[in-house]
C-alpha cells in the first residue's frame, strides 16, 4: 500500500507482533467457513461433500441473512483472517453477497473452491475487491487422473477455465492438491503446471475419515512410506520440515487434550451454523442459531478446550507431536474416540523424524 | 482554500478494524491496497480516523487533537494535514 508515513508492515511482521496479543487476550483472530458442504464434484476422497441438490441439506443451510449476522458477531470479536470453503461454496446462489459482506466486514478473505464454477462474472468481481488468496483443488494435468477423483466428466476442462479466468485477471491464487494413490503419479507433474503458470503450489497427502466418521476416504491413501519418500523428493519441503521441528519440536507444554491454537484464536462455522473450535473437532458443537458467537467463544469454548485426557494420552507424551497431525478431532473420526492415537498420522510422523533425521530412533 | 477548512469523510473502499490493541485499515477494492503489507495506525491515527465524519473540518479535528495528546498545535497541524494527505492518497478518504 503507498502510504509511507503510515506504517506499513508485512503480513508476517504484522501476524507475530498480533500473535502474542491473540494468545495472552484469547481473539478469535482466524476463522474458517463452510459455506455449503454440496458439491458439483463428487471426488472420491472428500471429508465432507454432499449431492449438488440434496434437499435436506439446501433446507439446514443457513440463510443469507444468518450469515450475514454470523460476520456481524465474529468481525466484534476480533477476527481478521476468514476462509470461506465448503463443500464448493460457489454453489450458494448468494455467493457474491456473502463474499461482498465479509468483504465490508474487512476481513482477510481466503476463498477454497474447485474452480469449476468461476465465471467471468465472479472473476470480475473477485477483480474489483480482491480476496487475500483463492485455492483451487487440481488433482492432475491429465483428464484422466483429475476426472479419476472427482467423478465428473468435464470438471478438468471447468477447472482449468477457472484458473485462466482468475490468472487473466490477476487474482492471487495458489493451486493445490491432496495426493492419494488416484494422482500420486502426476503430483510433481502438476507443482510443474502451477510453477509454469508461475502461482504458488502446496500439496497435502494426510487424508481423514469422513465427517460422519466413514473410512471411505481413507481407501484411497498414500503409504506412510509413500508419504515420506514424497517429502524427501522435495528438497525445500524437507528444508522446511527441518526448520519447524528446530523451532517448535519437544515435549507439549501443557497437560490439556488439546495442544493447537483451537479455540484460542481459531474457530470454525459449518454451513448449518454449528461453531467448533476447528474444522477438525465436530463432535461437539455450540449451535449459533440458537446463540450467540460472543457466548459460543467466551463460555462453551473455555470448558471444552481445557478438557484433560482421561486416560494415559500416549500422544500427550511425545516429543514429535509438533510434526504430527494427531489431534484429538482426527482420533475421533478415525477411531471413535479422542485419545486413540491415530496410527497411520503416527507412522508418518516416526519415519519422517527418521527420514529428517530428528531424532535417532 | 486553506486546508483546515476542508471536511472529509471516509471512503468505503477501506475498512478499519481494532483488532487485540492494533489498529489497522483493511482495504476493500482493488488498487487501494497490495496483498503483501497491511496499514497500521498509531494511537493518534486511530483518534483521527474516528474523528474523521463528513462534518467536522480538519480545523476542527487539530484542535481535538491538541486538546487530547500532548503536542503543539503546529506540529499537529502539520502532522495532520500530512496524514490526511496520505489518507487521500490511498483513497481512504475523500473530500466533501
């Protein structure tokens, strides 16, 4: 921004001065959003996508006004970083008007969709008032492989026109994907696609049950061997792996279940208005249709997130629960309770320690 | 026309927000900000920002600042119609 005289700081010089704040005066200072959980792609591995037109779900789904109300609440409290995401949540008819809202609200808006439904309407529009960053999912560089996990014939062709029309109008955006074994075989091919187009590129290859604890997305991982020898193939990706463990690896710092920054300054809002303390723990919910966030936040959230493991938490004990994505929301949807260790997430992250050498095992 | 006798008010392609004990201004439309900084105000930008309505002129605004914050009212005079400038600048205010 040109305004020399007023201080104008980085966005990461910013965050850690903010940091310190959020944590000592607990500020909902990030939040994600789904907006709708159906979709028009049907991908093989999702956690939470429900049939284009389900009427039980178009009937739960909070309404405009609702939504509006809920920015209201959480622009008050203090948050500055909101992701909108679904399901695909361009498929909201009000799309525009939630986004112009949020927009008005001031926040940091990151946008996750599977870019098939990008028009040069919404590129415009995203144009003229601009998200902090759109994320678009894309699962190969062939047909074939990205139509192989989403179902539907065309989405390729959809996708890539989306990312044209947001390239051409110079929205940021960063591609990325999940690898599974589906597209494990393009996944280099397709950071070279997002390099070419020259917009950044992140891939995750941790895949969790669905939300109603179904295993069927886990059909379709990686090898925790797979996993890592994906990791070693990347140099910059072990160089940073290498530098987070330096800095933040040992033993957890407090006794309490929950290790991660949930709760504290991170929230999330799923489409029927249900606010947990991260997109990962929905077991147990505060129903905002039914109350505000402000008592959401300041009483249901203090009580959950200071809960205590009830029996010996194996992974309460471990020096390498920094590099893992255990938490006790995965271990629900996984193993149906909070404490189980996830297994698969622990042999990742033993032979990544290995394979980093972090430490001797 | 002399300075302080202008009257500005803020534009809506710019939102400020108190967030923790920072004070910042989040742009809304394209070229009012890039991605990778983000505007903070000081304490005495922050007052101004609020006392910045469509009604009161920038006279109006020194001399609430010279009664609120230890300071001249030459410095502040002159410090002011700096930041109202930059303000205008990056269009977060405009005049009328």
């Amino acid at each position: 921004m040109e305004c020399p005289h007023i201080p104008s700081i980085s966005y990461a010089q910013f965050s850690e001065r903010l940091h310190k704040q959020i944590i000592a005066q607990r500020i909902p200072i990030k939040g994600s959003f789904e907006l709708t959980f159906r979709c028009n792609l049907r991908c093989a591995h999702c956690y939470c996508n429900l049939p284009l037109n389900d009427q039980d779900a178009i009937g739960k789904e909070l309404t405009t006004e609702q939504v509006f109300s809920i920015f209201d609440q959480i622009a008050e409290a203090g948050c500055l970083w909101l992701l909108l995401t679904g399901g695909e949540p361009l498929l909201r008819k009000d799309f525009l008007e939630i986004y112009a809202y949020a927009k008005k609200k001031g926040f940091l808006i990151s946008l996750f969709t599977n870019g098939t439904l990008i028009t040069p309407k919404i590129a415009d529009y995203l144009a003229e008032s601009p998200p902090s960053e759109v994320e678009i999912t894309l699962y190969g560089v062939t047909k074939e492989t990205h139509e192989k996990v989403t179902g539907i014939p065309g989405s390729f062709k959809r996708c890539q026109k989306g990312i044209e029309l947001l390239l051409a109008k110079k929205i940021p955006l960063r591609l990325k994907t999940m690898a599974m074994t589906l597209n494990q075989d393009e996944l280099l091919n397709i950071k070279e696609y997002a390099e070419g187009l020259g917009v950044k590129f992140r891939y995750d290859p941790e895949l969790n049950p669905r939300l109603d604890c179904s295993k069927t997305p886990c059909n379709f991982r990686l090898s925790p061997e797979e996993v890592v020898k994906l990791d070693l193939a990347d140099e910059k990706r072990v160089k940073e792996w290498r530098e987070f463990c330096e800095k933040f690896l040992g033993p957890p710092q407090s006794d309490n279940l929950y290790l991660c920054g949930a709760g504290i300054s991170l929230f999330h809002i799923d489409p029927y208005g249900q606010l947990s303390v991260c997109m990962m723990s929905r077991y147990q919910n505060y129903d905002l249709r039914h109350g505000s966030f402000h008592n959401g936040w300041s009483n249901f959230f203090p009580r959950f997130i200071a809960q205590k493991p009830k029996s010996d938490y194996k992974c309460g004990q471990c020096e390498l629960i920094a590099l893992c994505s255990q938490c006790p929301g995965w271990a629900w949807v996984e193993n149906g309770d909070l404490e189980t260790p996830v297994e698969y997430l622990c042999k990742i992250t033993h032979l990544r320690a290995e394979a980093f050498n972090i430490k001797k095992l | 026309m002399d300075f302080l006798d202008k009257v500005y008010k803020k534009s809506d392609s710019i939102v400020f927000r108190k967030i923790a004990d920072e004070f910042i201004l989040v742009p809304i439309r394209q070229n009012v900000g890039d991605l990778e900084s983000i505007c903070t105000l000081n304490e005495v930008g922050a007052r101004i920002w609020e006392l910045i309505d469509g009604e009161k002129k920038v006279r109006e605004i020194k001399d609430k600042i010279v009664e609120e914050f230890e300071v001249t009212p030459e410095e502040a005079e002159k410090d002011l119609i700096e930041y109202l400038q930059q303000l205008e600048g990056i269009e977060a205010i405009i005049e009328g």
